[in-house]
C-alpha cells in the first residue's frame, strides 16, 4: 500500500510539474529556443517532377530551414508566440533531417495530407539528439506539403528539451505562395506563422495556461 501511495504521489508530482511547463510557454520572459522544420514523418505529395532528385529535396528541407533564419524579419517567430525574441539553433533538426529517407516522403495519395498525430510527434521528439540545448523549444513537424490540397499541414510542438516531453502540439495549416519550389513552401509558413500571431496562440493560452 505505502509503495502504490508513492506511486500515486509521484504521479501527481509529474503532472503538475508538465502542467507548469505548458504555463511557462506563455510567460512573457520565458526562454524558447527555434528549433526549425522537422521532416520526420512528412510527406510531400504531387510536384513529383518539381521536386527533382534525392539530393535536390535534401536541399530543399535544409533551404526551408535556413530561410526562416536568414530572413527572421519576415519570417517572425518570436512575434508569432507573443515574445520579444526567443533563441534559435536550428543545428540539432539539420542534422535529424540529414538522416532520414526522402525519397519515402514523396506521395501522389491524397489521404497522406492528413496522418500525423501527437503520438506520433511525441516519437519523433524521443528520437531527437538535442545537442546540449536546454529550455523549452519549439519546432514545427511538417506533416505534409500537398500540391493536390494546395496546402500544407504541420503540428507546432513545444518541448521540454532537458526530458524530451512535449509540452504541447497542435496542428495549423495555411496556403501555400510565392514562385519556384522553396517560396511556394515557404509561403505555407509564413502563413502559418501569422495564422498563430493572429489566432492560434490566443486559443492555446486559453487552453493551456494556469497561473
């Protein structure tokens, strides 16, 4: 019995610390890290022949990464999450990426738009060499670019990096836009970001936040 109300009690403790993490997200001065697009489980379905070799899809995954560095002014993620700014080290995804099977990602089915869930978000975060960066972190688990749906869907996800626990996620899509393969992409989260400015993370405080 004292060990079942051990249990019990180690339990409660675990909760209400996870709850408290959630919390911190909203906090105005809390330390989140960008830690860029996961491909883990995505899938890019239609433009087969736009979206070329093995090799030119690797280096689109790192460019679409790399854009939403290089041009942060644009590309405001700390704006989209209510922050002054917030840190970013994208290295740890880069190299995730690096590892994984491409060519699997390509699809022509349209009921691969929709086949992500947060169980499935949650491996993907287990799996993940954070590389010595602590906090929480953000990154966005790209779940599908569909040209057949003209839009991509992707799970925002915030991690408690030092225990791999997602914190939370939950699923945004937005239109694609622009010209050429990485703009038109690029376009889907740029409007995702300004998705979650204007609405989305207004909902998930009030989800999500206790003081």
């Amino acid at each position: 019995m004292k060990q079942l109300n051990a249990l019990i009690i180690l339990l409660l403790v675990a909760s209400i610390t996870l709850a408290q993490d959630r919390s911190d997200v909203f906090k105005e001065d809390a330390k989140i890290t960008w830690l860029g697009l996961d491909f883990s489980n995505a899938k890019l379905i239609g433009d087969r022949e736009k979206l070329g070799s093995e090799s030119d899809i690797r280096h689109l995954i790192e460019a679409w990464n790399n854009l939403i560095v290089s041009e942060g002014d644009k590309f405001d993620v700390a704006a989209a999450i209510d922050k002054k700014k917030i840190e970013k080290n994208i290295q740890p995804t880069l190299d995730h990426n690096a590892t994984l099977d491409v060519l699997s990602m390509l699809s022509n089915a349209e009921k691969d738009y929709i086949h992500l869930n947060r169980d499935g978000v949650a491996e993907i975060v287990a799996s993940y060499d954070f590389k010595g960066v602590s906090g929480i972190g953000l990154m966005f688990n790209i779940e599908s670019f569909s040209k057949m749906n003209e839009e991509a869907s992707m799970w925002v996800t915030f991690i408690n990096i030092d225990t791999k626990e997602v914190l939370f996620s939950e699923r945004v899509v937005a239109e694609p836009r622009g010209f050429g393969m990485r703009n038109f992409w690029a376009g889907a989260i740029f409007g995702a970001l300004e998705r979650i400015k204007k609405k989305e993370y207004s909902m998930w405080r009030k989800k999500y936040y206790r003081p």
